[in-house]
C-alpha cells in the first residue's frame, strides 16, 4: 500500500447480499460515485437479483454478480478470493452480514491481504458471540452511519473506539436544494394548491412506523386541524398501511405515491416531514435530504435520529410508537409558520456544515489514507 498522502487512490472493492433497494443499498451507491469522482478506482460485487447491481451496471461502474445464501456462498467465496488474489484491490468494503463472512473468509485465506472495511448502516442490536465478535474484529476499521451504532458495537462487541468511525451518508446539495411546490404533481394528487402537507419518505416497512404516524394524523383531524398526508415509498408493508387507511377513514386525506426514484420534488410538497420509526435506523438518509431543502422535520428519539434532529433546533422529536406524542408535535409545526421556517433554516445550514456529500467522502478518504500506513492484513 502506498504511503499516506493527497494525492493516492485506492481500487476499492464494495460487496453487498441485499436484493432491496432502500437506504443502505443506496448509500453503496452514492458513496461509490463520490468516490469514484475523487480519483479512486471503484467496483462492485453484489447478487445479480437485486436493484443494486441494475443501477451499479446503470452508472457504468464494474460490477461482478455474486449470488449469496446456501450453496451460492461457496461459489461467490472462490469468485471473490479470485477477484481480491488478483492484488488489483487495496480495500475490500463488506456490507450486510451474508456478504461480510463470505468476503472475511476469502479475505483471511490470501496472503499478502487488502484493507478489510465493514459498513454497518442499522442500529440494529448485534448477537454478542464469538462468531460475530470475530466478524467485527477482522476488519481494520468499521464504517457506521451514526454515532450511535458505534456505541453500540463498542458497548456490545468491545469493538476499540478507534477503529470505528461514524460518516453518516452525504446529501447532495446540488440536487436537495430549496424549491417551489410543484403544481403539477399537486393536480396529480388531487390536492389544492393551498392546502397544508404532511409527508415521510420512507420504504414501507413495519419499523418506520408509518401506523404511528396515520394514528397520529387521525388525532391531529380529530382535534380539528386540516391537513393532508402524503407518504412516498414502496415496500412489504403498503397491504397493511392501506388497511389502517381504511380503518381510521382517512382515505380523502392520505396519498400513498409510491416508489419515486428523484424525491426532491416530492419534498418541496412537504410542509412537515415526519419519521416515524421505531426500530433500527442509523441516521436516515430522507430527514437529511428534507433538511437540505430547508423543510421542517419531526422524528424519533431511534437509533442516530436525535443525531441530527436536534430538538427545538433543527426540528421537533417524540419518543417512538407514540401517536399522542408525535400529534402534538405535528399539530404544534401545523400552527406556527415561524417556527417552521426557523427549523428549516437550522436544518439546512446543519447539512451544509456537517452532512454533504463532498464531506461524506473526504472522511472516508481520511480513513483511507489512515489506514494504509498500518500495513493490509488490518487487526484482530
């Protein structure tokens, strides 16, 4: 490995299992392109099934298929070990846990060895046993989306402080910028141009909490406020949002967009944007990109949330799986246009200092170039 300095580029290898298409695949993706505009040399190696590796091969980057789960794991094993025998990589960055221990195995079996980097987007709590102790010992460095995922795995798994570090996922301020509603995305809603919109973008999953959230719209209609609701995203869960819709009978008030892939425009609907999630988030990706273009946002106190929320500061936050908690917070954005463009203006000056693409991508560089001084076999 070259020795530290400006002007070095790393071949950077990235894997990932995952067949969905959601933040932490999304990520992969950015990251990939951010760096790639840096100098490096990017790859993929990731199952030829998912959306990933559509939109990798989409961006013209070099992607292997590698199909993971049962019998498929030897087979991607001896591609990888080939790939990295190769002596073409000098980082190989795991994602998810299936193509962490496929690509630590083939890793641990060369001789000399790339850097091994593992990404751990969730907060998700950890199993504490040796196999996955070893698994996070491995790598020379852990990369998590928010602080509070490398509490976690230090707290956990005992994981050294100083081999984690925190680089939420960058906004691109080129593209989340400040603008106008879209009138006509409006007339495709069936929503008048003067009326007042909550929304979340989110992929609709149970921990969300987009339930929490329609409770909460139906408590906010009920106290009389006027409002709509405009959820944007696909996933598993839509059935069961769809019946809570009809339920609480709020079908002249909610729209479910679906997918979108450019959200920005969707987001300039927004008045308020409220995350709902219980369970598993590092710092999400949508609070950052809504805080980019100036919209007001109320969240959860889950996972790096509170993070970059902060509250009364750059938005409101409420304890999860509380519809009464998070109500009053939407009704209190809904009554104060003040405070609105207040936190708006927080929120984005906060993303501009701390969470943009381009910073995202010069302190992973730093680990890099951290790291390469340390030799490539990385430590246990």
């Amino acid at each position: 490995m070259p020795a530290k300095a400006s002007h070095i580029s790393f071949a950077i290898l990235h894997t990932e299992a995952s067949l969905g298409w959601g933040g932490q695949e999304r990520r992969i993706l950015v990251e990939a392109l951010a760096m790639q505009r840096r100098g490096h040399r990017l790859a993929l190696a990731c199952d030829p099934r998912g959306e990933l590796y559509r939109r990798v091969r989409q961006e013209g980057l070099p992607v292997t298929p590698l199909r993971f789960g049962g019998r498929h794991n030897l087979t991607a094993w001896l591609k990888l070990r080939r790939l990295l025998a190769t002596g073409d990589v000098d980082i190989l960055n795991t994602h998810s846990s299936l193509d962490s221990w496929v690509g630590a195995l083939a890793w641990r079996s060369l001789s000399p060895r790339p850097l091994l980097l593992r990404t751990r987007h969730l907060s998700t709590r950890v199993r504490d046993n040796w196999p996955t102790r070893w698994l996070y010992q491995a790598p020379a460095a852990i990369i998590t989306t928010g602080q509070v995922t490398r509490e976690l795995l230090m707290q956990r798994l005992g994981v050294p402080a100083r081999r984690i570090f925190s680089i939420p996922t960058g906004v691109d301020l080129s593209e989340f910028v400040p603008q106008e509603k879209s009138r006509e995305l409006l007339t495709q809603l069936k929503i008048p141009s003067d009326a007042f919109i909550f929304g979340s973008v989110a992929v609709l999953r149970s921990w969300k909490g987009h339930l929490y959230l329609l409770e909460a719209f139906h408590q906010l209609l009920e106290s009389g406020s006027r409002a709509f609701l405009l959820l944007v995203g696909e996933g598993p869960y839509r059935v069961v949002i769809e019946a809570k819709i009809a339920q609480l009978g709020l079908q002249p008030w909610v729209r479910l967009a679906g997918y979108r892939d450019q959200v920005a425009p969707w987001f300039a609907l927004m008045d308020v944007v409220v995350l709902a999630s219980y369970a598993n988030e590092g710092v999400p990706q949508s609070l950052l990109q809504a805080q980019a273009m100036a919209r007001p946002v109320i969240g959860t106190t889950v996972g790096g949330i509170p993070e970059v929320v902060l509250e009364g500061d750059t938005g409101l936050v409420a304890p999860p799986r509380d519809a009464a908690a998070l109500a009053r917070a939407m009704g209190r954005l809904r009554r104060d246009a003040d405070e609105r463009r207040e936190l708006g203006q927080r929120g984005r000056q906060l993303v501009i200092e701390r969470f943009s693409l381009e910073q995202m991508a010069a302190e992973l560089e730093a680990v890099y170039h951290a790291l390469s001084g340390r030799g490539g076999e990385g430590e246990s």
